[in-house]
C-alpha cells in the first residue's frame, strides 16, 4: 500500500509573530530525546505492506537539525520501510543560517526538495511578520540552495500582511519568480488565536488585515505566475509542469499518510488519527507504548465522500463525480444536484462531469465546500 | 358616563425568532390578555418574518412592559418591528380603513390619509422654553398656548401627531432641560396628514417588515438612515446587494452592499484536514440558522439589530 510519510520537527530558533504552527524553542537535551523518539516511532510503524512513496519533514524549522539527527532519521525510515526508488523527500528551511555544506550534507542524507519560507522581500513585511532573516539571507539561501545541486524547489511567499502594498506584493512575487523556483506556494496571512501580530493589530499598532484587499492580491499573483509558466494545481500551490509536491498531493487527493512527531496527524485505512500535541508529552508517550497516538476516529461513509470531494476540490483538476461513485456507490450528481445547480448558477464552479472551482470560486471556496457537507 | 376601552395609541408586529415558537407565543399572548384587557392582539403574516401577530398598545411603555413580560415569565425570543401608530386610510369613496400594520398600504394618489393627533402639556422651568419649542417645531407641534404658573414655570400647549412623540420625544425633552421637564398627553382624534409610505427594497424584493409611513417632510432624511443601517449591519454576501427606500415608483435613497470577495481555506494539509472540517461544519450550522430577509439570508443577531427601535 502506496503512503506518505511526514515527520514534525517542532523547534524553532524564533517564534514569528503569525505563527500559529507547533513548534517551540527547545533545549537541545530534549532535541535529542525527541529525535530518538522518532525513531522509535518510525519503526513502529514497521509494515511489510506499505510502499512510502514521499517524505516530508515539516515543523517549524527541520533546518535546525544537525545533519546527523537527520542522518540518523532517514537511515532508519531507509532500514524500516520500504521506499520507492523515486521517492519525493522534502525539507522545509528557514533562510536564515543556511550553510552551503549543510545543503550538501543533506543532499547526501537523500533530500531531494526543499522548501524555502521567504515570505517576502520586501524588509519592512518581514518586520511585520516577525521573521529572523533579511531580503540578502533569502536570496543568499536560494542561491546556496542551487549551489547545493536542489533542483526542486519551492518558495512560500505571505500576502496581505498589514501594510504591505499592491506594488509590494507584485515586486515580492516577480522576485520570487525571478530565482526560478520549480515551486511557489502563496498565502494570505490568516492570524488565529492568540499569536503576537493579533494582539498588535488589536493594540492598533498594526491595520487590521484587508480580506478585499488580499482578493485583489491573489489574482494579481495567479497573473503574475500564469504568465511566468507556473500553473496553478491548487488552491494556493503553483508549479512547474512536473514539478508539483507529490507529498501535499496526498492530502488532496484523500490518499493515505502516515505523521510522526508531536502533534502530527495520520490518514489510514479510513481512519484519521492524531499524535500528543506537547514535544514532552509527545516524548512520554513513545517511551511508553513505542507511539505518539493521541486520538483519532474511523470515518463513516457519508464523511470519507463529504471529505473527498473538499479535498478534490481544492485541486484544478477537480473531482471526478464518476470516479466517486464507483469509489463509494453513491450517486453524487443526484444527491448534490440542488447544490450543484445553485453553485452553477451563481458561478462558483464549472464543469459537467468533473467539477471545478470557477475562477470566482477559488477565493470563495467555502461556499461551495460548506455546501459539500 | 361608563367606561371606554382604553385605546390602542401604537401598534407593533411580534413573531418569535424561532418558528416553532409559534404556539407558544400564541398562548402566552392569550394568557397576558386575561389580566391585561387593554393589550390586544391578531394574527398576522409577513412575507419577511413568518406568521406572527400585530398587537396594540396604549403606548410604548406598555409595549415595553409586555415584551419584557412575554420574555421573562414565558421564555420567549422575539422580533418585535419598529411601533407604529394606527393610521387610517380615507379612500376615494370615503370609506375609511384602519391600518395598524404600514406595509398593508397601498396609497392611490386620490387617497388621503388620517393619523392620530394628541394635545400635549410640558411642563418645564422656563428658561428651557426656547429649546423645548424648538423641539417640538422640529416634531411638527402646533403651538396652542403658554401659561406662566411662575416666573420661573411654564406650562406649554401643542398639539402634535402622536407619530411624532413615540419615538425619542421624551428622552430629547429630558435631555434638553436637564430632567425638568415633565410631559403629559391625551388623544384628540385623527388629522389629515402630507404622509408618505417608505419601502425599503433589499435586492430589489420590498420588505414588508421594514415599511414605514412618515410625514413627507421627513422621507428622505429617514430613508437614508434606514438605508445605512442596513448597509452597516447586513453582512456581505457573496454577490453585491442593492439597498433602496422608495415612496412608489421613486428611489429616495440607495447604497450597495458589497460583494464579498474572499471565504477560503488557503492552507489544507494533513494536519488540518479535521480542524478545518470541523469549521466547514461550524460555518454549515450557521448557514442553518440565517434568517431569510426577502431574498437574502442573514444572521439571526443582525435581523433583531435592524428590527431594533432607535432609543427611547
């Protein structure tokens, strides 16, 4: 069985001020300890059946690592499992502290794609957003980056953070093109909860964030990268022809994935599933019963179609209503019909036997998701 | 002499905010009549709100007494409609018919109509007099007499339609004249009136609940502050919303709402697939409980936002 495999590293040298990720600045004592018990976690996941077909190691910052945390990681995935010969093994950095003999170890290690967070170039934004690196880091990273022998690379760039200008965001989004990235994922900036840029724009000392505003941005993006080559595969996800993250695909196209280290999640066998979110409770956990798992639920029919079919939709394929059917035994065009002709009629998706988000449907993507379900 | 039913002076739509509270109201309002014979009530239907009732009053604070009643002792959630006095309508025949709920108008320019006239005693220190008349100028009183009771008392006469005093006269005169003033009125029939009937259109579909009938003179200050405030509360929809107050055929006023542009989860990777599904779910409930308002839908705190009366 076909799987992804995704590993949390929930450290950071600097907590930014939007995010809402779990990570933490750790001792490096526990670092450790928290390393062993991914191991320990990766070989009880130990299945003859399953094939990973991609990596990921996502966080917080997996860059802060040392090499051999990470050597000792993919040796045990490499020992444990099977792997596909072409599999996809990601890494997501942080521009700053990027070493060029870093990049190369980890090249050998066996990573074939990295992530850069970037955000944006223009410096007053990365003020903003609270992020430890300069413009120059990010461009220097890329270039090591390139150096280091990557040739699948993404870029994450923000949009709409308070104060930034339609000129800002352009000339962000025509630098980034300009690297020549294979990838380019873009988000608007979405604060939940309690992080530190919520509090100040409620302070005031930040304007509140602009929802038209970020539309307008979006489109001028999907402009910018439609004309520079990228096609737009997801909702927020552009790439080369063939360059598009096989591993986030999986999540898209409701496949199945296995998540190591706190507070990853799990989708097996129709059952989803979630580890201890605390990297010491997380830690605990392994060291008693050799896994993570904290709660998790079996779906029931009606949910696996509700999901798949928000989860296709995401995507500008679509989802194939034939395709449902036969997967599920349901007639999908008779049962949302009334849904669909509404959402038609009022231009938020296209499409007869595959249905897509429209154009006007993409940034207004939940009325027709909340309609799914 | 004998006694005379005490006279409804205001009139007010109630529904209950949710439909199947339908019966419930209809029995507390059955019960509250037992020992309070001068409330009175009918079934009504709008377009806008459901099936409800149009009850009369012998004026605000009574109305305000009853809903509190109706809330407190028999848990009831209502959306009452902005008071209105009873007007009638004089047709060409001569025939005259009562209107207690504005929306059921549907004027011929040949029609006239009538509405109710009160004779109102304040009585205030009379270095407040310049501010009070202006008040009442303002609210279309027609002066009758002034009595000093002292050098420093005055008693003041109008007569005034009682259109123009439900609604933030007493507050107004309090506030002018530092609480001294004090205010007394008794019904005196009806007049004929330059009255004009307001519809409120939202997405071009008039709103039965929101029609008013207002003196001429001030139709269009009205209708633009109606106008925006709807336009403050209706949230955006996902396609723009016109707005209009019109007398007939003629816009008096108009503002847009908005389409919105943006609602989407841009970020949906393993970990959020739950948590996400879960506000997709939140956001469904919601849907459910949107409250429809002509031909768009709304949240049930805006509706009694837009219904609720400006203080008094």
């Amino acid at each position: 069985m076909k799987i992804g495999l995704y590993l949390h590293i929930p450290f950071c040298k600097k907590k930014c001020a939007y995010c809402d990720f779990n990570s933490y600045q750790i001792k490096k004592e526990i670092q450790k300890k928290y390393v062993e018990s991914l191991i320990s976690e990766v070989r009880f996941y130990k299945k003859s059946s399953l094939l990973v077909e991609t990596i990921y190691f996502g966080g917080g910052t997996p860059t802060t690592l040392p090499l051999a945390d990470l050597g000792k990681i993919m040796k045990t995935i490499k020992n444990t499992h099977k792997v596909s010969d072409d599999v996809e093994v990601s890494i997501e950095a942080n521009p700053d502290g990027l070493k060029t003999e870093y990049l190369s170890g980890l090249k050998k290690i066996g990573f074939n794609r990295i992530s850069l967070g970037i955000q944006s170039f223009d410096p007053k934004i990365l003020k903003v957003l609270g992020r430890n690196h300069s413009v120059e880091n990010s461009l220097k990273a890329f270039k090591q980056i390139r150096k280091a022998g990557f040739d699948n690379i993404n870029i994450d760039l923000i949009y709409g953070t308070p104060g930034e200008t339609v000129e800002s965001w352009k000339k962000t989004v025509r630098k980034a093109v300009f690297l020549q990235p294979t990838h380019i994922s873009i988000y608007p900036l979405t604060l939940e909860r309690h992080v530190k840029l919520k509090r100040d724009i409620e302070k005031g000392i930040y304007s509140r964030i602009d929802e038209d505003d970020q539309a307008d941005k979006y489109l001028l993006a999907v402009d910018i990268l439609k004309k520079s080559s990228f096609k737009r595969y997801e909702i927020s996800n552009f790439s080369l022809p063939g360059y598009e993250c096989a591993h986030n695909l999986l999540y898209w196209k409701n496949k199945n994935y296995l998540g190591v280290g706190a507070g990853a999640h799990s989708f097996y066998k129709k059952t989803r599933f979630s580890n201890f979110y605390f990297p010491l409770n997380y830690i605990k956990a392994v060291e008693r019963r050799g896994h993570g798992i904290k709660k998790g639920y079996r779906e029931i029919l009606s949910e696996s179609i509700k999901q798949e079919m928000i989860l296709n939709l995401r995507l500008d394929e679509g989802v194939e209503l034939g395709k449902i059917e036969k997967k599920f035994g349901i007639d999908v065009k008779k049962w949302k019909q009334k849904e669909f002709e509404f959402l038609r009629n009022n231009g938020l998706i296209k499409g007869g036997k595959r249905i897509k988000l429209s154009e006007k449907g993409v940034l207004l993507a939940n009325e027709v998701f909340v309609r799914m379900i | 002499k004998g006694y005379k039913e005490p006279k409804s002076m205001v009139y007010s739509g109630l529904y209950p905010i949710e439909g199947g509270e339908y019966e419930k109201l209809r029995d507390a309002l059955s019960k509250l009549r037992l020992n309070d014979p001068s409330f009175i009530y009918s079934p009504e239907t709008s377009k806008a709100l459901g099936f409800g009732f149009r009850c009369g009053f012998l004026g605000l604070l009574h109305m305000d007494i009853i809903r509190e009643r109706l809330e407190r002792e028999y848990d009831l959630n209502l959306l009452i409609t902005a008071p209105s006095v009873a007007y009638r309508l004089v047709k060409e025949s001569g025939e005259e018919i009562e209107i207690s709920n504005p929306s059921e108008t549907s004027m011929h320019r040949q029609e006239k109509i009538l509405e109710p006239f009160v004779s109102l005693k304040i009585l205030a220190p009379s270095e407040y007099l310049g501010t009070i008349m202006d008040l009442v100028k303002d609210r279309r009183g027609e002066y009758r007499e002034m009595i000093y009771l002292s050098e420093k008392r005055v008693e003041l006469f109008y007569e005034i339609p009682l259109a123009e005093i439900i609604f933030d006269f007493f507050n107004q005169l309090k506030a002018r004249t530092r609480g001294y003033a004090s205010l007394d009125y008794e019904y005196i029939g009806y007049r004929e009136g330059d009255l004009v009937k307001i519809d409120i259109l939202i997405a071009g579909e008039p709103v039965d609940a929101l029609t008013l009938i207002i003196h001429k003179n001030k139709a269009y200050q009205r209708g633009k502050e109606l106008i925006h405030k709807l336009r403050k509360i209706i949230p955006r929809q996902f396609y723009e919303v016109p707005l209009q107050a019109a007398i007939g055929s003629k816009i008096i006023s108009r503002e847009t709402i908005k389409a919105k542009r943006k609602d989407v989860l841009a970020k949906c990777y393993g970990g959020d697939v739950t948590r996400k599904r879960k506000l997709l779910e939140r956001q469904k409930e919601g849907k459910k409980r949107l409250k429809k308002l002509g031909k768009i839908e709304i949240p049930q705190e805006a509706f009694i936002e837009i219904m609720k009366v400006e203080e008094d």
